[in-house]
C-alpha cells in the first residue's frame, strides 16, 4: 500500500502497456491502485497483472477475451433466438456486460408475461481469447391479470384510473405497459404518487396517493392607479371525474379589467381515441377605448408522455367606445407544449424544461405568434416568453401588454403594449428552508424596437396558505423610491 501511495506522489515510469497509455495509467493511480486492475478487466483483459519495482509499473496485460459462447437453460416460454437477438456475440467480455445482458433477458420475460422469472449464472468458462458462460432460467407462472385493484384513490372515481391505466382483466402481464400506465397516471395534475406491482399470481395492485386538486395564483400590488394584481383558481379533479374548471381576474388600473372562464373534458372520444381533451375558454377584456370578448375551443392530443398538440379556433368579437364600431375575427389555432418536469406538486422546482407554442391563423397566414421557454438548471431559473403579429391591419385591441408581477418585474402590471414584444426572467435561487428560497432576478424585456431593463430581489416563502412570493424591483433608470413591490401567492388544497 505504501509503494502505491508513494508512486502516486510521484511519476511512476510504466511499461508494458500497449492497449492504455501512459497517462491514462497514471490518472487512473490516482484514483486507488485497484482501479487500474479495474480498468484491464472492464476492457476484457481479465488475467492482466501489475507488479511494482520501486518507482516503475510492469503491466502485464495478457490477452483480451471476448464472449463465446452463450447456452440458455430451462427456458420454454421463449427460444434461444427470441432471447438472444439482441446480445452481441464475439464482444468484449466483463461483468458490467454480462449484468446487462441477464438484465436484457429478464427484461423480455417481464414483458412476455412472466414477472417472477430468475436467472442464475450456472457456469463459466475461460478458454484461450473467449469466455463462454451457461444461464440457468427459472421462468416462473405464466401472470394473465384477473382482477386490478385500486387503492388510495378515495376521492378520485375508480374509471379516471383506470382509462389511463390502458390494461385490462385478461391482458398478459408487461412490464413496459405498467410502467407507461404508471407514468400517465403519475402525470395527472391531481396524482402526487402511484405505484403499480403484481399481487399474487393474477391480479394487479395500483396504490394511489393523491394530491392537492385545486390551486389558487394570485398578485397583487399598490400603485398610483390604486389596487392592481389578478387572481386565479383552478379544480382540477371536479367531482373526482378529472374534469377541470377554472376562473381568472385580472385588474391593470381603474379602468382595464379582465375576466375569463375555462373548462376541460378529458377523454372526449373515449378510450378507442387515446385520451384525447377538449378544452374551452371564455374571456371579456375591458379596456378604456374597447372591449373585447374571445372564445376558444381545443382538442388537445397526447403524443407522448412529456408532449401534446393542440389543435382548433377562436372567435374574438370587439366594440369600440368611441365610434360603437363592432368587429369579429375567426382564427384557427394550432400549437404544442413539451414538459419534462418532473412533478406538478413541486412548488420549487430544480430541474425539467417546459415549452409551448401557439399560433392563430386564417387563410391569409399566421397572424399571431406566442412561445413561451421555462428552463429550471439546479439553482438557476429562466424564462423566455415572445409574442409577435403578422397581420397587415393591427388595431389597438390586437396589440399584447406586458409588464408586472409575472412579466417584466419593476413595472406596472400591463404598462407596455405592443406588437412584437418579448422579455427574458433570469433567476439565481438559493434555497432557505423546504418550499423557500430567496432569489436575485435580471430582466429584459423587448417592444416595438424599445429595449427595456430591471432587476432586483425577491423571496419565497412556504406558509400556512401556500408559497408566498414578495418581489422588490427596479425599471431602468428608477431610483430606489421609485421600486415597485410584488406580492404573489400560489396555494394548493
């Protein structure tokens, strides 16, 4: 041991080494001086030595075994051919291979219906460049599912699991199959857990543990227009049928307030359509000069777990208060989101991606763009939101408002309308307790050719009515009185 640890001190001259080089033998002494054995065996060198002569290492690295020969034993459900297929022969043997493999074959008799199936290493033999080795297969009952049985589900109706879980009484048992039914369970929004295992030999057993189903957001602040903020709430699981319905307020200063309704049906066509959901909307927008209501309609269709299309059209319907001039416009609408986050109910979040984007159109073109970027890197947040129009004739209700507690922090909620506009929320997060974080922001922000800037420090808080947010920020060019202050809460029950 003390040869090593003084050969680590120092330069060590090897030789003999023709498959490694020099200094990756010398990086790899650093880490202890099994590793290089470690290294030889993991490469198939599985009768290499090392001998040590004072500051000089003598590999001695013999030759480099392949696999030979694989024989399977007491397997009858599935052929060598149907086991074997995927293994490749005349490969580099080492443990870490032979672990893969056995897992590989397991893997496909987990999903041939045999859950309870074991494989042993029967034997080993190292002949001259080659090892073959003998597995002995203990297949196990043949699991065709009988009976499901739900449990933990106490509020959520036993059908909304069940159509998500897509396996039935008399399906053979798949362990690919439960763990995409697990995975979609898991990703309803009002699901904080689910586990699915074989019970016996014929039945399944999903355990449920569910989570908040409704939320409240809301900020609100104080200005010179007085009272500003919105408030929005959600029920997620209404009536435990996995419909949601929510309602949203919103008020920009005395005059602009804005109001909306949305629903959601999941499973629209049944299962024989894969889980397809219509989603409604409904919004009236007053403004000083207009007002403006806008209707919604989408079919929403899960293409994989983590991504969704959104597919159907809108209605917007407008009167003037100067001239009592009415117009309506009809638009298609067509996007997608993609969300690897890992759970709805993690109210700080440290890793995933979350994107969408949304375009209305007629038969003229795409008149309106959105995309919308949440990034979550450890302790890093950041946010990009751009929002652009294409149309030709652009009226003051058509123009996008940004700015305020969710936007462009530092500024006044709605202050700056445009039609292309964007700003990017970079956040540094330093954890201060479970659910809270304190956390210095930048933002910028783009209209209409106009470059915009604030910044300041905010902090989260976990309480008895939710996560608390307070943020203090600063507009380009504010002194410190002039700041504005944010309040933000988001509640689950």
């Amino acid at each position: 041991m003390w040869i090593f640890v003084f050969l680590v001190l120092t330069t060590p001259v090897i030789l003999g080494n023709q498959h490694f080089s020099s200094k990756l033998i010398r990086k790899t002494l650093k880490e202890g001086p099994g590793e290089i054995l470690d290294l030889y065996k993991e490469h198939g060198f599985l009768r290499a030595n090392i001998k040590v002569f004072g500051d000089t290492i003598l590999i001695e690295e013999g030759s480099q075994f392949n696999v030979g020969e694989i024989k399977l034993k007491g397997n009858q459900a599935l052929s060598d051919s149907e086991l074997l297929f995927q293994i490749e022969t005349h490969k580099v043997f080492n443990e870490s291979n032979l672990t893969q493999w056995i897992e590989e074959i397991l893997n496909r008799y987990e999903n041939s219906g045999y859950p309870f199936c074991k494989i042993n290493l029967d034997s080993l033999e190292i002949k001259e460049k080659s090892v073959n080795f003998d597995l002995q297969i203990f297949e196990g009952p043949l699991v065709i599912i009988d009976n499901i049985e739900l449990n933990g589900n106490k509020f959520t109706k036993d059908y909304v699991i069940l159509r998500e879980l897509k396996i039935e009484s008399g399906d053979t048992f798949s362990e690919k199959a439960i763990c995409g039914a697990n995975q979609r369970i898991q990703g309803l929004k009002f699901i904080e857990f689910c586990n699915i295992s074989p019970k016996g030999e014929n039945e399944l057993l999903v355990q449920i543990k569910e989570g908040p189903a409704n939320w409240i957001n809301g900020a609100f602040g104080y200005g010179t227009p007085g009272f500003m903020g919105f408030f929005d709430i959600e029920v997620l699981n209404l009536f435990g049928t996995g419909r949601a319905i929510g309602a949203k307020w919103q008020k920009r200063d005395t005059i602009s307030v804005q109001f909306g309704l949305r629903y959601k049906e999941p499973w629209l066509f049944g299962p024989a359509f894969g889980g397809i959901n219509l989603i409604g909307s409904v919004s009236h927008n007053r403004e000083a000069t207009y007002v403006k209501n806008r209707t919604e309609i989408l079919l929403e269709v899960p293409i994989s777990k983590m991504f969704r299309a959104n597919v159907g059209w809108c209605g917007k319907w407008i009167v003037l208060h100067t001239s009592y001039l009415r117009d309506s416009q009809w638009l298609g609408v067509l996007g997608f989101d993609f969300d690897t986050r890992p759970s709805f109910h993690n109210m700080q979040c440290r890793r995933g991606l979350y994107y969408q984007a949304k375009s209305e159109f007629n038969f003229a073109g795409v008149e309106k763009l959105t995309l919308n970027l949440d990034n979550y890197i450890s302790i890093f947040f950041l946010s990009l939101n751009i929002g652009a129009l294409f149309k030709k004739d652009i009226q003051v209700y058509d123009k996008m408002k940004f700015g305020g507690a969710q936007t462009l922090r530092g500024c006044w909620e709605g202050e700056f309308t445009g039609t292309q506009i964007g700003w990017l929320n970079l956040e540094l997060r330093k954890s201060i307790g479970t659910n809270s974080f304190i956390f210095p922001f930048c933002d910028f922000g783009y209209v209409d050719e106009t470059l915009l800037r604030s910044w300041g420090i905010g902090v989260a808080m976990h309480s008895p009515i939710g996560l608390v947010k307070v943020i203090y920020g600063l507009a380009r060019k504010d002194s410190f009185r002039d700041g504005k202050i944010h309040f933000l809460i988001k509640s689950e029950f």
